[in-house]
C-alpha cells in the first residue's frame, strides 16, 4: 500500500519546550511527484523537512520515507534520499571535481561511478571546463546548479530542497526549476519548500502550512479554485491572514 | 573504509588550502620554540652592574672581576660617590650596584669582618632575587678561597647538586611546556574550529543527511589532526634535540606514545566545545580563554606551581596540560618510565573518556 508513496506522514508532530513547531501534520507524497511545501517564516516547514531527512527526531507521530520508518530505518531512509540545504552546501576550497568525487564518495559510490557521473554531470551543466575551478570562483547560480545535481548524485529515490533559490535572478531560478523537472521525469521526488509563489506554480501538489498546521494541500490549480484566487501568492495571503 | 579515505582525503584539502591553519600548524612550533629558547628567558647572563669602589686596592678589584668572569655580571660602569647610585638605577640599564667599604681588604684580613653592600633594581623583584643570589654565591666562593674560611667552630656545608639540568637551561623547561601548548592548539582548537565550520557553513546538515554515521563524520575530522599533531611532536622534539642539545633520557617509545595520548585528550576537548556552540569565533575564544590560557598559566610551564596560593594549585589538576607536564619531564629529563608516569597517564586517559563521554551526550541532545 505505502510502496507507491514516496512519503507517508501520520500525525507527525515537533515540539521545542511548550512551543508546538509542528502540529500533527499527516500528509502523502506520490513517487514521482513534485511536491511543494509552502508556509510563512516559523510556519514549520523547516522542522517538518528536518524530521523526514533524520536531522530531528520527532515528539510523536509516524512517517515513512521511500516504504522506510523514520525511527526504526534511518539506514535505508538515508541512502534512499538527498538533501540540499537553504544555506549553500558545496565547500568553497574545494574544486568542482573534487566536490562531486567528495559527496559521490561518502555516498559509497564506485571510483567508476564517480568518473562516470562527474563527466555526466559536468557536461549536463555546461561546465566542462569550469570542473578544475574552486567552488567560491563560480557564480551563485552556478555554484546552486551543481548543488542540486550533487544532491541526486547517488540517484535517490526523494530529494528534499529547502528553500534552493533563495538570492537567484529569474532566469537561473528557471534553469534550476529545468533540473528539478528533469530529476522528476527520471522518477525522482522532489520535496521542496519554497518562498516563492510563482515557483509554487511549478509543482504538481502544495501544501500549506500556518502555525505548525497544513491548512491547504492540492494541486496549485484546485487551490485556486478553492480560495476563489488568481494567483497562489492569493491563496498565501487569504490563509495566512486568516490566523491573525 | 572507502567512505572514510573520501572523508579524510578532503579534510587534508582543507588544511593544505588553508595558509592560515598551515601558519599554525608548522610555523607557530618553530617561532614558540624559537622565542621560548633564545628570546624569553629567565637566565641571567650579561647583567649590567655598577661599582662604587671605596676601597680600591687589590682585593677589592680581584672581587670585581670574580663577578665579571662568571658571564653573569658585566661592569657598565665605576661611580665615584655614593650620591652617583641613585641617578645609575633611574638610567635603567643598571640592575645591581656593589658598594665596597674602604678598606676593604684589609677588614677582611685583620678585622675578620668585612661588610659588603649589594643594591639592586627591585622593581623587577625576581630578577633582583637571582642577582644577589648569584652575587652572594660569586663573594662566598671568593671568601672561601682567600682564606677566610669563617671562624665559626661548625659550619653546615651544603653542597648543592642541580640533578637532571645541571647548567639549569630554561629551555628545558621549555620544550616540553611548548610542546603542549602547540598541541593543545592544533588538536584542540584546530578540530574545534574545523567541526564548527561545517557547521557554520552548513555542510554539517547534508553530512549528517547522508549514510555517514555521525561518530565517523567526526573520526573523519579528527584523524588528521592525530596524524599532524604527531608530526609537529616529532618536529618540536626534533628542535629541542638540535638547536638546544635537549635530552631524551627514557624510552622515546613511551615518549610518543604520549604525546599520542595528550594529543587525544586535547582533541575529545575540542570536540567537546564544537558540541557546544556552532561559530568558529565563540570556539576560538573558548579555546583560547578555557585552554591556552590555563595551558600556558597553570601547568607549571611558565609560573611554578609550587608558588600559587592553594586553591590555584587544586585548581591547576584540571587541566591536563599540568599532566602532560610532569610526564614530558620525567620521560626527558629523568629518564622516567611507565612505573613513574602511569599515574598522570590514568589522569590523562581518565580525562579524554570523560570528555568523550559527555561530547557523545551532548551531540546525542542536540539532534533531538
């Protein structure tokens, strides 16, 4: 039954002290599916994140990640799921190459593997000849390129991507958004929380959250039609000033 | 395993690309030993003396220059009036004045009882205190051979012997006190500050998101910091045996084997303060305020022990850089073995489990 969900939350719920970072949250992604997670600054997205990838150990709840428990499982969960940070993730002093040898390698992966993938993943990014180049070199699209496709090196069956363009212009936002699709196509769930509306447009399914709660979760058009809205950052503003 | 080399392959990135951590790594041991060996010395050796002669004849002058051939004391100049000594201290050069009384010599011979005025420059009390030290040892000897062996009926002779450092060399005091500081600082500072970065830049996350167990991320970090803090051992005793002649009496085995051992409890200290916070800057001042400090204070390397108030020395057990002190001497010096040194090594093999211990108990709290 959960094999075809990438995701399975039940009651899933973080408390810090008194304060309730996540309340209860029970949700399903599909294997495949390009799932957003949307919620103001302190809404909980990140603690909700942080509790599927094994950072944080829940208060209670249950969650499965790729038919995995989160509790019991952690070893199949983690090399079945990739992880890209809101804060840029590559080490600066490091070159390209050896960034991607770097995370390929604690991924277990071979040293053909690793030769393959590099090459793979060099020309992918048009970035033949940038691969000998220290990280901080190259300019901030970039460097969240290769941060992405190092994040799916191991071809994991999830990837989690918390807040990814943050500080990026439009245009490389689209080219990143370009990758994300095409990881998805290959089968890859995409998990990913964001700011920006016109970015929550691009997923299949979005959820919601205010005050530690999913208040909405369908496809973005659906929502629409739900909140009698034009545009998701509509159905943002109707459900977060709802709470105040 | 493979993971592990991937691992520790790139933390040798890090440091090799790093001027400044290398600055410290391997030029901060030979400045230390440098400065510590030449420079900063409690020795006296050329102390510049003033002499007020009232007596002038050949005993007086045959004193003068027993004090100048012992390369402790160099005249820098002869006053002429008592009036003169005041105005020599307040120059500054002048750090000991030898006032002789008229007739001095022929006290000596006749009267039995000659008087002999040393003022020193106190503002410095310790360099005051070994002046009139080596001063009084110079005129005693000098007494003795003239003849005026004291008509006290008995005399207690104390014949002093300096055991284990017998032209008493700071530096062997030294070495062994830079030796544990530079480790304390690249074990224990270096792998603070190392962890903390990945925490700072945000890696830690995606490591701890990987299949890598945390207790081999932070093996990963640490390991290389073993290997060099081993290197910079062998460095710093490579010096002390070469440019200051100091001696490896014991078992150089144990020696290492020790330096090892420091080197793990000073790194379990680092760990244990990147368990504490997460930026670099607060692990930099932990290190420097909570472990050089006392390393350099309260270990008995620069100030004796032996002369703090009680409740500093008790305090001064915690720290393992006191430990790591008395096996470094013992081992060098003494030629001590493992039947001399296995209490501070219990201490010191004590301390790191502990440290581990409670660096193990507070990652644990952190992640949930």
């Amino acid at each position: 039954m959960s094999k075809q969900y990438a995701i399975v939350t039940k009651a899933l719920t973080k408390r810090f002290g008194h304060f309730t970072a996540t309340d209860a949250i029970t949700f399903e992604v599909e294997q495949g599916e390009i799932f957003g997670f949307l919620g103001a600054n302190g809404a909980g997205k990140t603690t909700a994140m942080r509790m599927l990838c094994g950072l944080l150990t829940p208060t209670s709840g249950e969650a499965t990640i790729a038919g995995y428990d989160i509790y019991k499982q952690t070893e199949q969960v983690k090399k079945r799921i990739g992880y890209m940070s809101q804060k840029f993730s590559l080490y600066e002093d490091l070159t390209v190459k050896e960034n991607i040898r770097f995370y390929a390698g604690i991924y277990g992966l071979s040293n053909q593997q690793i030769k393959e993938k590099t090459a793979e993943l060099l020309r992918k990014l048009q970035m033949e000849k940038e691969g000998g180049q220290l990280v901080s070199s190259l300019p901030l699209g970039w460097k969240q390129k290769l941060s992405f496709s190092i994040a799916v090196i191991h071809d994991p069956s999830i990837v989690f991507l918390d807040e990814p363009t943050g500080g990026v212009d439009p245009i490389t936002r689209r080219q990143f958004w370009d990758l994300i699709y095409e990881a998805a196509d290959r089968g890859v769930t995409i998990f990913v929380t964001t700011h920006y509306m016109d970015e929550a447009e691009y997923c299949n399914r979005i959820s919601i959250m205010v005050d530690g709660k999913i208040k909405a979760l369908d496809t973005p058009r659906k929502l629409k039609e739900q909140f009698n809205a034009d545009s998701m950052n509509d159905v943002f503003l109707q459900l977060a000033r709802a709470k105040s | 395993m493979r993971q592990f080399l991937v691992f520790v392959r790139k933390e040798f990135y890090h440091i090799f690309r790093d001027k400044r951590t290398l600055l410290i790594l391997f030029g901060m041991p030979v400045v230390l030993i440098v400065l510590f060996g030449f420079a900063i010395t409690n020795e006296i050796h050329k102390a510049q003396i003033a002499v007020l002669d009232n007596a002038r004849d050949a005993f007086s002058s045959r004193l003068v220059s027993r004090l100048t051939a012992s390369g402790y004391f160099e005249v820098n100049r002869y006053l002429s009036s008592r009036a003169e000594v005041e105005p020599a201290f307040r120059e500054g050069d002048i750090k000991l004045v030898v006032v002789i009384p008229e007739k001095f010599g022929h006290n000596f011979h006749h009267a039995k009882k000659a008087p002999l005025q040393l003022i020193t420059d106190s503002s410095d009390p310790n360099t005051a205190t070994t002046l009139t030290n080596y001063a009084n040892a110079i005129v005693m000897q000098y007494q003795e051979e003239m003849g005026g062996k004291m008509e006290l009926p008995l005399t207690i002779q104390t014949a002093v012997r300096m055991e284990y450092n017998p032209s008493l060399k700071g530096v062997f005091l030294f070495v062994p006190g830079v030796m544990t500081l530079i480790l304390m600082l690249v074990s224990a500072m270096m792998t603070s500050i190392t962890i903390t970065r990945e925490k700072e830049l945000g890696t830690m996350e995606i490591l701890l998101v990987s299949p890598l167990r945390p207790l081999l991320i932070i093996a990963g970090k640490v390991v290389p910091y073993i290997g060099l803090s081993f290197i910079i051992s062998l460095l710093i005793l490579a010096m002390g045996a070469g440019v200051f002649a100091m001696p490896v009496k014991g078992s150089l085995v144990l020696l290492l084997l020790e330096c090892i051992l420091f080197g793990l409890t000073a790194l379990s200290l680092g760990i244990l303060i990147s368990t504490i916070t997460n930026s670099q800057q607060t692990a930099m001042m932990i290190s420097m305020m909570g472990l050089l400090l006392p390393t350099i204070l309260l270990s008995g390397f620069v100030f004796p022990l032996e002369s703090m108030p009680v409740a500093l020395q008790v305090i001064s057990n915690i720290f393992p850089a006191k430990w790591f002190i008395i096996i470094l001497k013992s081992i060098m010096l003494k030629g001590g073995g493992l039947q001399q040194v296995w209490l501070p090594t219990l201490i010191l093999s004590g301390m790191t489990l502990f440290f581990l211990a409670l660096s193990i108990r507070n990652f644990k709290s952190r992640l949930s």
